[in-house]
C-alpha cells in the first residue's frame, strides 16, 4: 500500500478493522462518515457487525446509535441492520435492509433535514457523541484529514467526539487534494455570523479536516471501493419529465424572469434527476452553475461541455463508469468541483440568498400542492426527506418531479390529499409529471387543484380526480382548500386493500 499516513503518532496507531471494532462499547452513538454511497468507512462497520451478532449469539444484546451524512452502503448500514446492531439511525437512508428493519418497528429512525443534523448535533440535541468513524484518503503530517469522496457531517463529528476512529482508504484518489472547502466559521446562537459565501465556485474555508490527534484510538487502512451504484438507462418517461421542466426554464428566460445561465441548480438523487441533467445538456445552455448536494454522472458530461462552469456540492454519488470518467480527467475536474461541509451545501441561508432552482423527486402529491417524499400510504418509510426540504422552501424555484403513476398504473402519483407531508403547499411552486407541469406560482388552493389535475394527473386517474374535486367543491364545509375528509385517503386505502387506487 502507498503511504497515506503522514502523521507519526497516528501512523503508530493502524489495527485491523477488527481490532478497532473492539473498541466500540454497545449503546455508543457513533457519527459516521458517508453521503449517497459514498465517503462511508468500509471496514470497521462491517467489523462491528460481525461482533454484534458473535455477543447476540449469546443472549447479549448489541446496539449502537448510528449518526451519518445521509445514505451508506451495505457494508454499513446493511451490515449493522442485519445484525440487528442499530438502536437509532439518522438522517437520510437507503438501505433495503435497514428500510425494512424501520417499517417493522424493529429500530428508531429520525428523518430530519440534512441541513439540521450538525447543528442539532451542536446543540446537544442527540446527547453526547461518543466516538466518529470516518473515512479519509489521507493523514497529513500535522494530523489533519484528507476528506474522500463525501463531506458530509465529517467536520462535526470529528470536532464532538470524544473517540476517532480514520479508516484510510488507499482507493480513493490522492488527486482529490484542493477539491474540499472546509468551513471552520459556524458558531452557535446567538454568536452566529454571515457566512462568506457569494457564489457557488467561493472558498471560504480550509482543503483539509482538522482532527485532533489525541482523539483518535485507531487507524485502518482499506483499499474499497464506493457504492458507486449504475444509472438506469434514462426512459422517455424520465425524457419527457425532464423536456416538461426545460422548457419551463425557456419561457421564465423569454418572461424575464431567469437570465440564460439560470440560477444555481440543485438536483437530487435517482434517474429523473439525472435526466434533467441530460436534457439541460441537449436544450444548448452553456455557462449554468450547480449548488447541489450529490455531484451524478451527468453533472460530470455538463462540466465537461461547459453546460455547467462549477459544481458545488457535499458528495459524489457517480456510477462504475462516472467514477472511470472522473479519473481519467481528475485534473480539469477539481477545478470545477468544491465538496463541502453538508451543513454549507444545504445552508438554507446560502440556498434563500443564492436563488437555487431546486428540483427533486417525489412519491406523490396533491391537488393543492402538498408534496410527500418519504412515505408509501403514509407509514412506510422510503429513504428520507433528504435535502429536498432545505432548498424546497429556501430555492428562487421549487420543482417536484415524478412519473405521473407508480406500479404499473396501480398508483396515480397525485392525490385528493397526499398521505404524509413533507413539502407542504408554501413551499412547492412546479410539479412536473410526463403528462405536463404545473406552475402553482401565485395560485390559490383551488385554482391550482385545476392545473395539478389538467397538467400532471394521468388520464385514467384524471376524471377521478375531476370528480373528486368537483364534489369537494359541492360539499365541503369550508371552501378554501376543499376537501372531503372521510374520503380524501380513500386512494390509498383502496390500495392497501386490492393492490390498485383504481374503482373496481
Ligand atoms: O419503488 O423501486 O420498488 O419500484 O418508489 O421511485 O420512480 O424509481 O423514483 O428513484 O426518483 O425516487 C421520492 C423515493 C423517488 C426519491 C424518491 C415507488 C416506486 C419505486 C422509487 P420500486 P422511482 P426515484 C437530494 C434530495 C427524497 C429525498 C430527496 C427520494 C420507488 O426522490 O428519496 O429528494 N426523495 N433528496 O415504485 C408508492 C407512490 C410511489 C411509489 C413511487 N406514489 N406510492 N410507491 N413509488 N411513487 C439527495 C439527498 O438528499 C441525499
């Protein structure tokens, strides 16, 4: 293995990822690295995991708190899950396991906004920290951090801990130097101050985490790769999504509204966002900006082209081939790349003040706007609120984005009421579906439960809806957002009973 430990005392203290996970105490909570699938220690959990079931196997119980920057990968939050090991996760997940586990009831989740977690971290909201684990590509000589390939909380949980654990990963680029802006100025209340940032591409902090020396208990080394999940080939229905938004955009630049280089983009995760990426590639815009979470594939090709001058973001969440791309032009990438701190991608501050255009996924919405991210028929968690939240109601632009039905059909995507809220109508002005889009701009409830049913809904859910709202209109006591209470989940309860929101 290259020599990536510059640090003489810490070089002194490298162990196996088993040796370090004897070092964990059960109900520890534990901030570790990792943001959308990359960045995550890729030993030392799965250690843990192989620790807890040995003691669960005999009638001792091992559980820790599980603290990260959003979603891992299974050799973390799988590997735990499986081992029963996680007594509370927060924030954003994926894991299928670990998604499982929660919907049984078998662990706590807290999905909160990925903005939120260092500060209430800070702010003794989740108890003492005891240990972090996280990954760098490299110990300075001074001890300071190389970070990888996600920012994430990383800053936070190394300044909190009382423990660290560095697993240095030898796959990770030693290229990636001078990618990272590190923010050393937050304060608490009511100390705060304007944080320095203008425009995406400024610099306000340090390339390196500072790490206190003393505090770290062990180093292992791993040579891993990230998740690095495949992109789906983008279908027509993500195509005709993203054709909808694009020229959206077009007719705000001929009103005036957005100049042609837009505002700061944000894009979340999965293939629809991902196909707005492309389809801004295709539409001849040059010179965009990006103040995002997750830097994708696609936003990779846009900086190629000049489509997109600087991209800044907490994480890289790049498929097998996207990773192959970033190596080989790793040069001209780290000058157009900043990875921060997520509580500085995600500042609602930074998000209200540059005008981000933020664009995400949803699962469905409802004829008033309402937008629920996170949940199946109300109870059933999905992965999280993510970041959506902190540029939803912050962005100059909020646009939802989703197929117009799930399930083959069996799921119309817009609702008389959505089953759980996470966007709620203040805070989403387009929705978009392959059917059209609605700009609810300056709508009222009613007037925008028109252009959600004619320009979004599916036209075999369409006249349901229609009628649902004619009737609403008719009957409901109060006429400003009408509704009719006893019915307005019907849809959904008629899907848990038969598998299908459509009337017999
Ligand atoms: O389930 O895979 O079992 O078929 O939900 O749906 O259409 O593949 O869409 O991958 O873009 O994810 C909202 C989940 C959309 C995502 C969500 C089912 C559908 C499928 C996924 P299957 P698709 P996507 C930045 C911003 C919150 C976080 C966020 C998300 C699965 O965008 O997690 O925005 N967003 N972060 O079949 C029941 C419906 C459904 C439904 C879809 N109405 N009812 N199931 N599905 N609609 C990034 C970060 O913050 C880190």
């Amino acid at each position: 293995m290259d020599k990536r430990i510059g640090h003489a005392g810490l070089a002194s203290r490298v162990m196996t990822a088993a040796q370090a996970a004897e070092l964990i105490d059960p109900g520890m909570t534990i901030g570790m690295s990792g943001f959308t699938g990359a960045g995550y220690p890729k030993a030392v959990p799965k250690a843990l995991a192989d620790r807890m079931m040995a003691t669960q196997g005999h009638g001792d119980p091992f559980r820790v708190r599980v603290l990260t920057g959003a979603s891992t990968a299974p050799e973390l939050d799988g590997a735990l899950a499986r081992a029963d090991g996680i007594d509370m996760r927060l924030p954003y997940q994926s894991d299928p396991e670990l998604r499982a586990r929660i919907n049984r009831g078998e662990m706590d989740y807290l999905d909160i906004h990925l903005s939120h977690v260092a500060q209430y971290a800070w702010f003794g909201f989740f108890g003492k920290l005891d240990l972090a684990v996280i990954e760098a590509t490299a110990i300075l000589p001074d001890g300071s951090l190389l970070p990888s390939s996600s920012v994430g909380n990383n800053k936070t949980w190394l300044d909190l801990a009382d423990k660290v654990i560095i697993e240095v990963n030898h796959w990770q680029p030693l290229e990636m130097d001078g990618m990272h802006d590190i923010y050393y100025g937050t304060a608490l209340p009511p100390h705060r101050r304007p944080i320095p940032l203008i425009k995406p591409d400024d610099r306000i902090g340090e390339p390196y985490l500072r790490c206190d020396p003393d505090k770290v208990i062990a180093v292992v080394e791993t040579h891993a790769p990230d998740r690095n999940s495949a992109f789906a080939p983008i279908d027509e229905t993500s195509k005709r999504i993203a054709g909808h938004l694009i020229e959206f955009f077009r007719h705000e630049i001929a009103k005036g509204r957005l100049s042609p280089q837009l505002l700061p983009l944000q894009s979340g995760v999965g293939n629809i966002a991902n196909a707005v990426l492309a389809g801004l590639q295709e539409g001849g815009f040059s010179g965009l900006t990006a103040y995002t979470e997750v830097i994708q594939d696609c936003m990779l090709d846009l900086l190629a082209n000049g489509v997109v001058s600087v991209a800044s973001a907490t994480s890289f969440s790049l498929s097998p081939v996207g990773i192959e791309r970033f190596l080989a032009d790793i040069e001209f990438f780290r000058k157009r790349i900043i990875l921060r701190t997520q509580e500085i991608s995600n500042h609602p501050e930074l998000v209200r003040r540059l005008g981000c255009i933020a664009m995400n996924g949803m699962v469905e919405a409802d004829i008033y706007g309402n937008v629920n991210s996170t949940h199946v028929a109300g109870t059933s968690i999905i992965n999280g609120i993510g970041g959506s939240g902190d540029f939803a109601r912050n962005g100059f632009l909020s646009c939802f984005l989703t197929p117009s039905t799930a399930k083959n059909g069996a799921i119309s995507c817009l609702v008389p009421m959505v089953s759980h809220v996470d966007h709620t109508e203040h805070d989403v002005s387009v929705l978009v579906t392959e059917q059209g889009l609605a700009d609810l701009r300056g709508l009222s409830p009613r007037q925008r439960a028109k252009v959600v049913i004619e320009h979004c809904a599916h036209p075999t859910y369409r006249p349901l809806l229609q009628d649902y709202f004619e009737r609403a209109l008719h009957s409901s006591r109060g006429k400003h957002t009408p509704h009719l209470l006893a019915e307005a989940l019907a849809w959904h309860e008629r899907f848990l009973e038969t598998g299908d929101m459509r009337p017999k």
